[in-house]
C-alpha cells in the first residue's frame, strides 16, 4: 500500500513537472515573437527617420546626427 502511494506520488510530480515544462516553453515562444514584433516595428521606425527630411536642432545638428 505504501509502495503504491509513493508511486502514485512520484507520478503526479512527473505530471506537474511536464505541465511545467509546457508552460514554459509557450512562454518562451510567446517572448520570442513579441521580440520578433518589437523587432519589426524597431526596423520599421528606422526606415521612416531615414526617408523624413532631417530637423533642424540648436547648433545647427540635425537629428539624424545623433542617433
């Protein structure tokens, strides 16, 4: 009876850690395409300052300068 118990136990801690296990790797799949996103949208913003027509700053430095 105690063997079974403890097997029983030791089932449901392989169970927990495979739903563990799971949760993190949806996890890390979600970061990874909210860091390709973010990408993305980093990579678009880039391209608009590079076709906007520079803006003047005090002392004559365009903005694109100092990027």
């Amino acid at each position: 009876m105690i063997l079974l118990a403890m097997e029983n136990d030791e089932r449901r801690a392989r169970d927990e850690a495979k739903e563990a296990v799971q949760k993190i790797r949806l996890e890390a799949e979600l970061l990874r395409s909210a860091i390709a996103e973010t990408r993305e949208r980093i990579e678009e913003s880039r391209q608009l300052l590079v076709r906007a027509s520079p803006v003047k700053c005090p002392f004559g430095a365009s903005t694109l300068t100092k990027l």
